[in-house]
C-alpha cells in the first residue's frame, strides 16, 4: 500500500472547525449568510471525506491513510500524539457523519431564528468533535474529542430546545460525565501500568491484554460503562428520551444517527480488543441487558403519543439488537451490529426530519393532533412511509440485512453463554448453544414488535378521518426539505439493495477485531475452545472460507446451504463431537 501523502484524515475533521472561526467573524444580524455558510462548509467536509472511500484498500488489516503529519508528537510530556487513521470499521460511521452534515444543516433553516449565529457554530464544532473521536489512534486525543462532543450537544439541546431543554441538557451532561470519569480513570491506570510511555492504540491494547482478569473485570466496568451509556443500554437509557424530545430537529438526528454509534464505536474500537476477558465475563450480563432493553424500548414506544418520543424508545430497542450483535462475536453478527448501526443512523435520523418538518406547520407531535393528512401531503407522505419501513426491517431496504445478519449471527454464538455453575441452580443451564438461541428468539420478537409500533404510528398521523381544520391546509413539502430529505430516502435503498458494497469494506476489519478479542482471552480460553470446537461445523462454509457476504450468501444461508462462519475454523475437518444437526437437517 502506497504512502498516503495528503491528510484526507485532518482536512475532513478540521473543516467544520474552520468553518465556524469563519462565522464567528460573520455579524450576528446576517443570519441567512451563516446558514448558508454553514451547508457550504458541511458540504465541503462531506466532499473532502469522499477521497477515503476511494483510496481505502478493503484486504489491509489495521489502520490506514494515516499521512506523515497525522503520526506526530503532540504532548512530549506524556507520551501523547496526533495519530489519525480509519480501518474499515470507522470508515462508514466517518462516511455517515460527513453525509448527515449538509443534511442537518439545512434542516434547521426556518426552525432556528433566535441565536443563528451560535447555532450554526455549535454545530461546525461538533461536527469536528464527532468525526475526531471516530479517527483517534492515541487514547488520550480520543478522550478530548469524546468529551469536546457534550460542550455543543449540551448548549444545542439547553439553547435551541423545547419547555423543559434544562432539565434535558443538564441529565444528558450528569449521565455522559459519570461514564467519562470512568474511563478516564480507566485511560490513567493504563498508562501507569503501560510504563507512562504514551497513550497510542495499539501500546494501550497490548497493556490491557496483560492485565489480570480482576484487573480487566473492572476496567471493563469502567470503560464498558462510559461507552453504554451512550448507546444507550438499558437501564442506562433514561436520558435518551428527554434529550430527544427536547432537542431541536438538528440535535435529535445528530444524537441518533452519530452520537449514539460513539458507544458501538468505543466498545469495538478500545473495550472489547484491549480487555477481551471482560469482555467474555461480561457477554453474558449485557446480552440480558440487550434483550430487556430490546422488548422494553418497543412496548414503551407503543404506548407512546408523542410521535418523537415514540422514535426516541424505538432507539433503545434498536440499539439493544445491536449491543447483542455485538457481543456475540460472530462474523455475521458483529457485521450486523455494524450495518445496523449505520441503518440506524439513516433510519432515524429520516424519521426525526419527518417529524421536524410536520412540527414546523403544526407546533405538536401529538399524533391524536393528525390523521388524515396523507392527502394534503402527498410526497412527505411517501417519504415519510419509506424511512418508516426502513426502520422497521423491510427486505429491500435499510433496516434488514444488519438485523438479518444480527440474528443469524446471534443465534450460533458462544461468547453470550453463562458458565453453566451459575445458572444449574435456577435451572438454565442451556449451554452455548441453548443461550444463544434464547436470546436471539426475544431479540427477534422485539424486532417484530417494532414493525407493530411504527406501523402503527404512521397510521395514526398519515391515515383516518381528517380530525381537525388545521390539518386540511397543511401545505407539502418544498424544495428545501425535499432537498436534504431526498437523499436520506435514497440511501434507504442503495443500502437496502446493494449492502454488499458497504459491507466488504468492513470484512478484513471484522475478521481481525474477533480475532483480537477470542485469540487473548486467557482466562475463558478453555470456553472458547469448547465452544468454537463444538459449533465448527454448522459455523464453516462449505469450501468458501472467508468468503464476503452478499444477497446469494444470504439467500444459501436462510435455505441451510451453508451458514456464517468466524473465519479460523477453516481445516476442512468435521467435528464428529458436534451436537448440532447437520445443515441438511436444519428446518
């Protein structure tokens, strides 16, 4: 691979910033300038980002398009530097964030009339804080940029949000310091036991591997919890729904499509590869967690009349899918948890830009206000109904393939499986296999559950009897909003029908983040062998190895042709031991 000359890497986080020191010069009574300015300098970033996707080798294991300046001394004092980079694990949550920039942007032009010039700032600002926590290679860079993302987010929602923004703003900042102390006590003890030679990715991994597994239990809490919060997991998700509702139209699709990924990302990117025996003692415990907040999350939503809120519990049920993805440890469903993320990302954030837009010409989200709109609004009516029914997983569209591979993937896991010594007393000693599989049935039940409640939503708001005048004059949606609606609708689809582009460039990435995980986990090695050893067959496909995913893969899967495999079971010999029934018996 060919040295990466050009810092693609800096010039994509630092745009933005530079984008509000701009405005900040600008006079506060030019408000239309600064909206513009800000979708120019969006766009420009977005732009800038493109060149990551195209220059990004898809077989390279490990972090890449580092430039010679993205690698250099930053604090001689503490060991700490300026190291960007992306692998294919950060690529598409950078891609996702430079896409929704111009987007949310543009979102907030009529909404937004007191303050403009702040607004826009806040913004810009915390588009660089996301994109520069999504490329961190030195732990301590990651921490600042982590922490740089409240500062904004927190005057957004306390600034520009609804009655209660206080109270809103002030939970979110509690529950996000509480987790970051955490790890920054977590950061401390690594760098103290890595010889307080820097805070670089891959020296702090190294450290975290050779800890005790007391010593990784704790830091596990730790780091875990920081990054859980933020998912959020529950019962950590309380502060989601007060964000979400009071948060402005801009700062709902920026906490749904990218802050909450920030989690995912932390768990994937330092947790789990740097602690991989708390890891394997805590899988179980946060599957629970997964699957509680799964089917809590869509009978809440249910309930719901406020149609923001209702999208805000929907997030905790979809993110718990993803959590349990994650933890399985499974090609299929750590590439689910991945896709899925970004469906989320799309999904969501189309859905809160719907909402912003019927808000804007009503002033409430009560949906017993509609009814019988569909007909004044026709094209925001089919808009609307597409992010709809990419939220809810329909085959052809965003939503489906990462829950499809999550529970797939799920379903054959072994790292999600309580030792049997703690579970024979209640009677549930399952197994790796019986665990798996209890936990992907309430995981797929609540997937069910949230094509009812959506449905059900967008029924009550679009369909019915016409109960109030207001509604008979509703005016569709103009050019602007047809503009940044428009391309969120598409990647519905490109995304639902082509995952095969998005999903080959994780591939190699995935691959080396389980093997990092399974590969250093002491402690549960025997486990892990047990398991891996019993599961071999029904995990291996039949004479294609590592083979990328795709719709024919996926079609040969659900048919029992072959099923996913993690990619190092592949010595072509059967287990005769294996209790599972052979692919030919599979129903």
């Amino acid at each position: 691979m060919t040295e990466n000359l050009i810092p693609w890497i800096t010039l994509t986080v630092f745009t933005p910033l530079l984008g509000a020191i701009v405005l900040a010069l600008v006079p506060s009574e030019h408000k239309q300038l600064h909206r513009h300015m800000t979708v120019v300098f969006m766009g420009l970033t977005f732009v800038l980002s493109l060149p990551l996707v195209l220059l990004f080798d898809d077989a390279h294991v490990g972090y890449q398009l580092t430039a010679p300046v993205e690698n250099v001394e930053w604090i001689a004092a503490l060991g700490a530097r300026y190291h960007v980079g992306i692998d294919g694990i950060s690529l598409w949550l950078v891609m996702l964030t430079t896409f929704l920039g111009p987007i949310v942007a543009l979102s907030g032009y009529s909404a937004i009339e007191k303050h403009v010039k702040e607004y826009h700032v806040a913004l810009l600002v915390l588009q660089t804080a996301m994109l520069g926590a999504l490329v961190s290679l030195d732990l301590l860079l990651f921490y600042i940029f982590w922490e740089l993302m409240l500062v904004p987010m927190y005057f957004l929602i306390g600034v520009w949000g609804g009655a209660q923004r206080i109270y809103a703003a002030i939970k979110l900042f509690i529950y996000t310091m509480f987790g970051s102390v955490l790890m920054l006590v977590g950061i401390v003890y690594l760098y103290m036991k890595g010889g307080m030679v820097g805070f670089d990715i891959t020296h702090l991994i190294e450290v975290g591997r050779s800890l005790s597994i007391t010593e990784q239990r704790w830091l596990f809490v730790g780091f875990g919890l920081a990054f859980l919060i933020k998912v959020p997991l529950f019962p950590f998700h309380t502060w989601l729904p007060d964000a979400h509702v009071q948060a402005p139209t801009a700062g709902s699709v920026i906490l749904a499509s990218v802050l909450l990924k920030m989690g995912t990302y932390g768990l994937i990117r330092y947790a789990m590869p740097m602690l991989p025996d708390g890891v394997f003692w805590a899988a179980p415990y946060i599957a629970v967690l997964s699957v509680i907040g799964v089917i809590y999350g869509a009978v809440v939503a249910f309930v719901q009349k406020d149609v923001k809120k209702l999208v805000a519990y929907s997030s905790v049920s979809h993110l718990g899918v993803v959590t349990l993805g994650l933890f399985a440890l499974t090609s299929a469903s750590v590439t689910g948890a991945l896709y899925q993320s970004l469906a989320h990302g799309i999904t969501t954030g189309g859905l809160f830009l719907a909402i912003g837009i019927i808000y804007e010409r009503r002033h409430t989200r009560d949906m017993d206000a509609f009814g019988g709109i569909a007909r004044q609004v026709p094209v925001f009516a089919v808009l609307f109904l597409i992010v709809t029914l990419g939220s809810a997983g329909v085959p052809g569209l965003v939503g489906f393939i990462g829950e499809y591979l999550i529970l797939l993937g799920s379903a054959q896991s072994y790292a999600i499986a309580f030792p049997a010594e703690e579970t024979r007393m209640f009677g549930l000693a399952f197994g790796a296999v019986g665990w798996a599989f209890f936990f992907t049935a309430i995981a797929a039940t609540g997937v069910i559950l949230g094509a009812l409640y959506l449905l059900h939503m967008y029924q009550k708001v679009m369909f019915g009897p016409v109960k109030h005048d207001e509604n008979r004059s509703l005016l569709d949606v103009n050019g602007r909003e047809l503009t940044y609606m428009f391309p969120v609708v598409a990647m519905c689809f490109v995304m639902g029908v082509f995952p095969q582009f998005f999903i080959q460039k994780m591939d190699t990435s995935v691959q080396h983040f389980i093997a990092q995980v399974e590969q250093h986990a002491v402690e549960y090695a025997p486990m892990v062998e047990e398991n891996r050893a019993a599961n071999r067959e029904r995990r291996r496909f039949r004479g294609e190895g590592d083979a990328a995913f795709s719709w024919p893969m996926i079609d040969a899967a659900r048919s029992g042709e072959f099923s996913f495999d993690n990619g190092r079971d592949d010595d072509g010999q059967a287990d005769d031991a294996d209790p599972l029934p052979d692919d030919d018996d599979t129903p």
